[in-house]
C-alpha cells in the first residue's frame, strides 16, 4: 500500500509501544502515591476528560492544518509534558497533583494526536485498501497497547518509577521521526471559501451538520455511542465482578485482559480472509449479535474459566466490528470533514463510557454485580433490533472520493 503506509504504521505501533507502557507504569505510580479511592479513579477520569472538553475542536483543527504535521506536534508535546514529569520522578518533588495535571495535559495531547492520526490513512490509501490498511493499525493497537506494552510498564516501574515514562518518552519521540519520512504531506482540501477563515466553531457546526444530514454515518455514530452505555456499564465494575464474584483474583482480572488481546491478534489473522468472503453488512450484524450474547454469558456463568473464554471471543469480535466501523466511517465521510467527524464519533465514544460506567456503578449498588450485565443484555439486543435493518443502508452507502494520490512503489 505504499512507502508512505509504512512510515504511518511504524509510527502508530512505536506510539502504542509507548501508551502500553504507561497503561501500567500510571496506575501504578499514582497508587504508590495515595491510597484514596477518589484520587486513584480520577487518573482514569483524565483518560477521557479530555476527548470530551477539546475533542470536538480537535476535529475542527485537524481538518484546518496538515494532519501529519499537527500529529507530530502534538506527540513533540507528550514528550515534553512526560520528560517534566520525569525530570519531578528523578528529583524526587513530584506528587500527587503533579501526576493528575501531567495526567490531563498528556490527555489533551493524544486528542489531538488520535484525532489526526486516524485522518490520515484515508489520504494514504485507495478505498478499498482502507480495511486491511486498519486492520494492521488496530493490529499494532493490540499487540503493543495491550500485550506487549503493560507488562513491560509494569517491570519498569518495579526498576524505579521514572524509567516506564523515560521509555515512553523515547518511543513518542521515535514516532515523531518515523512519521516525518512520510513523503507526502496530506492537507485536507479546504470547504470554506478561498481566503476565508472562519471562526473554529463555525467549522465544528458545519461538521454537526453535515454528520446530521447524512442518515448512514450518522446511524453508525448513534450504533457506537449506544453500544458503548451498554458496554461501559459492567466493564466499570469488572475488578469487582471478577475478583468478588468469581473469585478469579488479581491474578484472574489481569488474564481477562490478556484474554481479550490474545482474541484480537487471532482476528487480525483472519481479518483478509474475513473480508474477502464476508459482507461488512453481515459481519457487523453477526458481531453487534456476539455482543449481546457475551453480556448473556458473563451474566449467567459462576466459573473464571468460562469467563476466559467469553473474553476471548470479546477481544476477537471487538476487533473486528472497530475494524470494520472505521473503515465503513472513513468510506463515506468526505476528506475534508475526516476529523471532524472523528472526532464526533470519538466524543460518542467517551461520552457513552462515562454514562455507562455512572450507570453500572449505580446498577451494581442496587441489584448486586451480574446487574450491569442484565442492563447491557437487555440493552444491546433492544438496540440491535432497531438497527438490524439500517446496517444494510449503512454499508450500500456510496462512499465519497477521498482524492487519494496513488500510492508510492513499494520498492525500497
């Protein structure tokens, strides 16, 4: 798929080397700082926060400047706001505040970072490219955010507390050189009028707009926002749900994590094959219809094992339906409103995560720790039901030219 996809897929998977690092190596060191409960869940309220504060304007502004070089920066700035915090590690002043505020800026940073970043492979690659072409980013997502990184943040931080994000540092920087090789420099074309500059909100409206006048996207923008209330609501609670309910230990919560990345690379194996053979219509409903009888299973079993085993198949078909929603989304959205309308889907996202998560907590409280399961049973397979039959309308949906440039040779 050309030069230029490589130097993006090295990128993507030095960064996530990096983050899979700091998954681990964070929690870690704002636990060896406090033992409040309020503190601790507010490093991972700073996950999100962010994507709900700027991630609208983020879209905005990836779809102003040049996308490659706005995720250069803002990587630049991770790696600032992370070398501090090192600098505050090693001399021994930092503290609790000081994590939760590196914690916020290094969030805003990745808004921005994720927001362009997933803008670019449309102006890399040809349409029909755009699955495979996400299926190995997604590929490098899992194999080194989730499996490879954790466990190395982890080993690092036992070494001493500053080295997990000296690591991260030197792999968001590497990123930074191995996407400035691209060679050529995708700049959304502009919608407005030639010299016009209009106010950054004018153009978050104008992509509201757009998203609400187009019946497919905006279904699949719904689709994720409502799977992820259903979603979020037990997956708030699963420390507890695994280690209370099914007795599976610290030990077992870590290995449902696990189980659920080692799914995910077995499906990037069969991702090809899988398109090739299968419509994406079929294969979204067979994967939304997993969905629902995975919060059946995990509602009903008693057994850790058999909960390996659901997570297993989660982590397989969660790869593949964020595989094939990304694509379908990239297919339809015109170049000039990628980031914008990423950026939608991302708040959707983020958004659905903190209501359902608000609403599982709540949930267990009253009706015990398989409640959140029976709310996003009963919710899933009512929301799949509606969207059953706009699936089809969803991926027949012409999709927009992209004005891709033909790909480079890939000789060296």
């Amino acid at each position: 798929m050309g030069r230029d996809f490589r130097w993006l897929l090295a990128s993507s998977w030095t960064s996530n080397i990096g983050d899979g690092v700091a998954l681990a190596a964070a929690p870690l060191l704002i636990a060896s700082m406090t033992s409040s409960p309020i503190l601790v869940a507010s490093g991972a309220i700073l996950q999100f926060l962010p994507w709900l504060l700027f991630g609208l304007h983020a879209g905005a502004i990836a779809d102003r400047f040049d996308r490659r070089r706005l995720v250069m920066f803002a990587n630049a700035a991770r790696a600032v706001v992370l070398a501090g915090l090192c600098v505050f590690l090693i001399t021994g002043t930092a503290n609790i505040w000081i994590v939760l505020a590196v914690a916020f800026l290094y969030g805003t940073a990745e808004v921005f970072v994720d927001t362009a970043g997933s803008t670019l492979l449309p102006m890399l690659v040809k349409p029909a490219d755009l699955g495979i072409g996400n299926a190995r980013l997604q590929a490098g997502y899992l194999v080194a955010n989730q499996f490879a990184g954790p466990p190395l943040g982890a080993f690092l931080f036992a070494a001493g507390s500053a080295w997990p994000f000296l690591v991260e540092v030197l792999c968001v920087l590497l990123a930074v050189v191995l996407i400035s090789r691209m060679a050529r420099t995708p700049v959304p074309p502009r919608s407005a009028v030639e010299g016009e500059r209009a106010h950054v909100h004018t153009d978050i409206a104008e992509g509201l707009r757009w998203l609400w006048q187009n019946p497919p996207v905006r279904m699949l923008v719904l689709i994720i926002l409502v799977f992820n209330v259903t979603w979020a609501a037990p997956w708030g609670v699963l420390v507890l749900y695994a280690t209370e309910y099914l007795n599976m230990g610290a030990v077992g919560y870590g290995a449902l994590t696990t189980a659920s990345a080692a799914g995910g690379i077995l499906a990037t194996l069969c991702f090809g094959w899988l398109e090739r053979h299968v419509s994406f219509a079929t294969l979204m409903r067979v994967v939304l219809s997993l969905e629902v009888l995975m919060h059946l299973a995990f509602a009903l079993t008693t057994t850790g094992w058999v909960a390996l085993v659901i997570m297993f198949v989660f982590g397989a078909y969660a790869f593949i339906w964020g595989t094939i929603s990304t694509t379908v989304r990239q297919r339809l959205v015109p170049a000039e409103l990628q980031g914008r309308v990423a950026s939608v889907n991302m708040v959707g996202v983020f958004g659905g995560m903190v209501i359902g998560q608000a609403l599982g907590g709540v949930i267990a409280q009253v009706w015990g720790l398989t409640g959140p399961w029976w709310f996003a049973f009963v919710g899933a397979a009512l929301t799949l039901l509606l969207v059953w039959k706009p699936i089809s309308q969803i991926v027949s949906a012409a999709p927009v030219d992209q004005s891709v440039n033909e790909p480079q040779s890939n000789e060296p």
